[in-house]
C-alpha cells in the first residue's frame, strides 16, 4: 500500500565536472574533455574524475587511470579538478532542486532525491521533472537527468535508462519487466562482494535472483538478504532522508554592543524579518509558528511564541507577530539586549 503512494524523483547532472568546464570555456563544445589527474604525456598517474560524452565514445570513464585516457584519446583537453567552483555550482543547482520539495535528501555534488509523492499522477510528476529540468538549465545552463518512480532504487534506476539530458518515468507495472533482464550488480544495494557470491552459484541476471527465496537469501548475506530480495522485485521502502527536511528557518544577530535603542533593535530585527521571508519564499514554504528570541545582557536567553491557525506566507503577518512579540521582551524587562533573532516553523510546502 505504502509502496504504491509514493512518488520519488531522483535528479543527477550529466558529465557533471566536465559539463560545468564546458559552460566555463565555451570552445570546449564538442570535443572529448577529461577532467582528473595531469595524464603527464601519458605517464600521469591518477585517475579519471568525469569525462564528457564525446570523451566516452573512446572507452573514457570516471575511475580509470588517467594514463589509460591518454593512451585512449591523447587529443583530448585534460583539465585538472576545480572543486571548490564545482561546489558553488552544485549549491546552486541545489538551492533550486530544494524549492520542488521540502522533502530532499542530497546524496553528492550533482545528484538529489526528492519526494513528489504530493503530485496527484504520473503525469503531473512528469511535468513537474519537466519544469525542474527547465529551471536549471535556464538559470544555470546546464543539463540534467530525471528519474521518477515509486522508490529511490526505481528512480535512480529510471534516470541511468534515460540518461544524458533526459527524463523518465517507471511506474509500478513497468518495474517487472524492466528489472528482469538487468544484470545483479546494476541493482542498486548490491555490491561488489554480494555479486560475486550469486555468481558464483550460477545467478547473474536480475530473474535469476528473484528464484532465490527470502529464507535463502537471509541465510547467504544475513540481514542485507531481505533488502536484496526486496530490491529485486522493485520494493525499496527507504524515505528520502527525513533528517534532511527544512525544519525551520532562521536568523538571528548579536549586537556589538547589548542596546536599549528602539531604532536598533527594531531596524535590526526589520533586516532579519526580510532574511527569513526571503529564505521562505525561495524555498515555497508558508508557515504557521513565529518564535522571537532575546538574550540580555548576561546570556540569559527566551524564546516567545505564536501560531497561527492557518499556515501562512504573508509579510504583513509575519512583521506584526514578530514585532508584538519582540515588543513584549522590551515591556517585560528594562535589561540591554544583547542578541535578537526570529525564526519560522511549523513549515509546509505550497
Ligand atoms: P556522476 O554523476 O557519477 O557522473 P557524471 O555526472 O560525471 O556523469 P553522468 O552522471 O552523466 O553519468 O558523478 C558526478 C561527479 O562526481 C563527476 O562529474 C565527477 C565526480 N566523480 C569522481 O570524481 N570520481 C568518480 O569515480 C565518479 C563516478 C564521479
Ligand atoms: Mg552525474
Ligand atoms: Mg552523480
């Protein structure tokens, strides 16, 4: 039942590190691009971080020795890795991925999970790829796979089908089928050692292992059997990370000197009311508890709260409660004012 609810999505850029040396130095497009380890003639050592796909056609892939890609394509640009500037484009990317859900989990620089299990169809979540895809290579230039299914496995497994620049969707009745022919090592979960194992007795496609029993399984790989006799009958009920989810949003800010000045404190508190809208509009979120926090002079700290009965994202109702809260530090207590803050909480997705 459960299983049948959810919609997953799973997003990972293409040829990632290469893609973003392509934006970067526009001259690159079209030629094989190695990004890794200086090949030094050849006699480089190290090995291959990401290749483009014209790269790939020689045989070039991430892992390899870097002196394999030279002898492979030795016409190739070989570019060393940039990685402080793969990440802000990554925090880019995923600031925007992050808006389609306030349930995502970021699994590495360039590939997420998302729970879209609120689209109402199939359909929907396709469009709803769609426009993800499109947000990101509007605003960043870059393209991306979509994977969408009913689990993590499915969809990670849907985005290496339709790989590069693609998207698609697996739904339930198609998942049979497509695992079947698969070979064991392509499922997600099974490592190196486990394959090896199944090999050895004979079991190397997807169908094979689904003749195993759970109670055999269990006895060859012990508690990890029931995930594999899962997976391979496309059940997979892990969540998109929870931990991960926008609890709350906040800011706060502590004076250089603790103040009783209204001009201040309330211009301050005016700077972070718009920090914090701003972060929850970017994010699709509305919500419905306010807390203001103040800490005197002297470290002694409160928190006031409010919620609304209605979730909300107005500006209006935000500023108002937050101010009569924060009003109320001032009127209860004479003492300096050492730090302010405000946070939301209590957050839902539009
Ligand atoms: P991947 O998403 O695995 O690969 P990719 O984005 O280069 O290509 P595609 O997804 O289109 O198949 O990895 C993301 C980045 O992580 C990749 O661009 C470089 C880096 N990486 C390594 O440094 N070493 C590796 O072995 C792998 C697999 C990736
Ligand atoms: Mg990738
Ligand atoms: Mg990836």
């Amino acid at each position: 039942m459960k299983e049948e609810k959810r919609i997953i999505l799973h997003i990972d850029m293409d040829y990632f590190f290469a893609q973003v040396e392509e934006r970067e130095n526009p001259q690159f497009k079209g030629k094989p691009i190695v990004v890794g380890a200086d090949p030094k003639g050849g006699k480089g050592r190290g090995v291959v971080s990401t290749a483009n796909y014209e790269a790939r056609k020689y045989g070039i892939k991430s892992g390899m020795p870097i002196s394999k890609a030279w002898q492979l394509c030795s016409n190739a640009i070989f570019l060393s890795v940039n990685i402080e500037f793969y990440e802000k484009v990554s925090e880019q990317i995923m600031k925007i991925v992050k808006k389609y859900s306030p349930i995502y989990e970021i699994v590495s620089l360039d590939e997420a999970y998302l729970d879209i299990s609120f689209c109402k169809s199939w359909k929907e979540a396709e469009n709803f790829g769609k426009r993800l895809k499109r947000e990101i290579f509007e605003k960043e230039k870059l393209t991306c796979t979509v994977g969408i299914g009913p689990n993590k496995t499915i969809a990670k497994l849907a985005t290496e089908k339709a790989k590069p620049n693609g998207l698609k969707v697996m739904k339930p009745k198609e998942i049979e089928k497509f695992l079947d022919p698969l070979d064991i090592e392509d499922l997600p979960g099974i490592g190196l050692k486990t394959a090896e194992k199944l090999k050895k007795i004979g079991i190397n496609k997807i169908f094979e292992l689904k003749k195993l029993s759970k109670e055999k399984l269990k006895e060859m790989f012990g508690k990890i059997g029931e995930k594999i006799w899962k997976r391979a009958r496309g059940i997979d009920e892990e969540p998109v990370s929870p931990e991960e989810v926008i609890k709350s949003i906040g800011r706060q800010i502590t004076f250089e000197r603790d103040t009783r000045d209204p001009k201040l404190i309330f211009g301050t508190f005016d700077q972070l009311i718009k920090e914090v809208y701003h972060e929850l509009i970017e994010n699709n979120f509305s919500f419905k508890t306010i807390t203001v926090i103040c800490r005197y002079k002297g470290f002694e700290t409160h928190t006031k709260s409010k919620t609304l009965e209605k979730a909300c994202n107005d500006l209006t109702v935000l500023k108002n409660e937050a101010k009569k809260l924060l009003l109320r530090f001032l009127i209860e207590s004479k003492k300096l004012i050492r730090l302010i803050g405000i946070r939301v909480s209590n957050l839902s997705s539009q």
